[in-house]
C-alpha cells in the first residue's frame, strides 16, 4: 500500500447517519479519530440537522441535503480555526445529527396533587395527566443544555426529566392562567391550546424544545369539589330552583302520602319555628312583665326569625349545596355572620313567593 493510499483511508470523504431507532435525539457521528477532508461530502436526510463543533464552540448548521465542505460553506468552523480564503487541509471537527421530526404520544403527569387557588372553592388539590408532542428547533441549545456530549442520546434518558419539566411548567401556567377549576374539570380540550403560549417559552429557553400539541386528558379534583361540580351542574340543567320548588311541592302534595308529607315539609318547618321562638320567649325571666312595655317595640320592629342552612334546605326539600347555589346566584338572601350562614325566614318565604 503506498502512502497515499494510506493517507486517504485516514481521511474521512463521506459523513451520513441513517436512523433506525425512532427515538433517538441527538447522535455523534463517529469518526475514529480520524480528520475530515477538505471538500468531503455532508449528507443529510429529511428531520435531520447537522451540528459542528469544533474546538468546544458550535460552529456551522447544516438542514437536509448534500453539502461539499469547503471554507465557502463553512464560513463559522473557518473563523475558529483562522482559515484563510482557500484553505484545503483537512480538519478535524466534531459532527453532530439531530433528529428534527416530532415526537408524539409522550406521557406526562403530576406525581403529587398540585395546590391552586380558585376562585370558588379557595384552595383546591388537583392531579392531572395527558400527552404532549415535542420537536428540537434549536439544536445548540439542545445539545448545551441536554443532550451534553453524548455519543447516542435517546429518548427515554431525557423522559424522566421531561416529563417532570412539563409538570412543572404546567403547574406554573395554571395558576398563571387563573382558570376555575369548574373550567378546568371540564374544557381539557380548550385548557391544552390555551396553555401552549405559557409552556412554549419556558420549554424553548431552557431546552430549545418546542412542543406543538399539549393535551390534558383527565384532570381530578377531590371528592367534595366533585360534589359541588355536579351540585353546579343539577342547578344549571334545572335553571329556575324557585319554580322548580314550586313543582316539587306541588306535585308531592297531588301524590299523597309520603309525597305529600315531604310536600309539607317546609310549611311545619315555618310553623314549626315560630312556635319554639315564642316558647322561648315566654319562658325568659321577667319576659310576662316586659311584654307590655315592649309590645309598641314589637309592633314597630318584630323579631327576626332565622334559620341555618341545614334547615333551610330541610324546609326547602332539597339539599344545602341547592340553597348556596340559589344564595350565590342572589335569588335567595342571606347573611353571612363569622363564618356561618344564616337565612331570615321572611327571605325563605319570599323565595318562594318568586320575590
């Protein structure tokens, strides 16, 4: 073998990587310690970028085709090196394939319930999960700050780290977003889209990632929250809770029975209260003697009759989360009093009434 033969098979003349494994990253092209020469070809596929490195500073980016490497077309990895206009050595340089395509179908959730604050239900512990797609857009930052020097990154050594990134950030955006969890519960699809402008920046500067499909595919709330969502619901698919107590009543009352002793429910409940009030009054110390002076005061200004929630739900026939659904909505007037809920009599009977 004569010593330009030699010479030549310590030269490399053609760079190309065929991926076969689908979920490869990033790869470094090997080249056995071996130089490239000055105008060898460069191939590269469709979702694929080449990346040079030369001397620990990214150099040229080359996108799909088949380039000759000359110092024309390397105008980066001529300015480290200080070559002049011409220059036909060959170099040495490291040379690394990422995979552009998109990846799909990648798994995220949170480990533990993630705290928020909403607006209805003050603090609330949700647990979420879904998918998302991801592709590289900016390969040295990519290779600086994941894929590092690896001779063959794949996918499943950055999904563990991803995938607590994404949770992360989505915890972030939610309470950025200041969605109610109402809305959360039940607009995965919109809540996704929504959240793609806040992930997206946060994902690019630290990873130069990109992810263009972000889906929540079950988010849960606890038990009580559960509750009151569908309490929300019953109310929203009943619409008017005053006619429909009406109906109820009514239609109990027509049955008989045990239909119409639940109908009559909240008339022995009134009755019921205005009696134990006025027991309780007479049985006050001195209250026969105070009776007299204090019946114009009485007539001018009655006692104020009032009841918990509990029971006026149990008046009503129906259940607390209906009546502080009908006292958010302002169809029925209350007070709220330390942190307890009291309700004036005459407002249940105005309630009723349609006032």
């Amino acid at each position: 073998m004569s010593i330009l033969d030699f010479i030549k098979k310590e030269l490399i003349e053609i760079i190309e990587w065929t991926d076969d494994s689908r979920d490869t990253l990033a790869y470094r092209w090997p080249d056995d310690d071996k130089q490239i020469k000055n105008g060898a070809q460069l191939i590269v596929r469709e979702s694929q970028v080449a990346q040079f490195v030369a001397a620990g500073q990214f150099a040229d980016l080359f996108g799909p085709g088949r380039h000759r490497l000359t110092t024309e077309n390397i105008p980066v990895l001529s300015t480290i090196y200080g070559w002049k206009y011409g220059f036909e050595a060959p170099f040495k340089c490291d040379v690394y394939y990422l995979n552009t395509r998109l990846f799909t179908g990648n798994k995220w959730g949170t480990a533990n319930p993630v705290m928020m604050r909403d607006p209805d239900f003050g603090m609330v512990r949700l647990r979420a999960f879904g998918t998302y797609d991801f592709r590289i857009v900016e390969p040295a930052r990519f290779l600086k700050e994941v894929a590092g020097t690896d001779h063959n990154f794949r996918l499943e050594e950055f999904a563990d780290t991803m995938r607590s990134r994404i949770v992360s950030v989505f915890t972030e955006a939610l309470a950025t977003a200041h969605v109610p969890a109402l809305d959360v519960a039940r607009r995965y699809a919109e809540l996704g889209q929504a959240l793609l402008p806040i992930i997206n920046p946060a994902m690019g500067e630290k990873y130069g990632l990109e992810i263009t499909a972000f889906v929540v595919e079950n988010i849960s709330v606890p038990p009580e929250v559960e509750k009151a969502i569908d309490a929300r619901s019953s109310m929203g698919a009943i619409g008017d809770l005053n006619a429909y107590v009406k109906y109820q009543m009514g239609a109990g009352m027509t049955q008989g029975g045990e239909g119409a002793a639940a109908a009559a429910v909240p008339a022995q409940m009134a009755i019921g209260f205005g009696i134990a009030q006025e027991m309780m009054k007479n049985m006050q110390p001195g209250a026969a003697a105070a009776q007299p002076a204090a019946a114009t005061a009485a007539a001018a200004a009655p006692g104020l009759e009032v009841l918990t929630l509990e029971q006026a739900a149990q008046a009503l026939g129906v259940a607390v989360e209906d009546v502080m659904a009908a006292i958010d909505a302002g169809e029925l007037k209350a007070r709220r009093i330390g942190s307890a809920t009291r309700i004036a009599r005459e407002a249940l009977q105005a309630f009723l009434r349609g006032e």
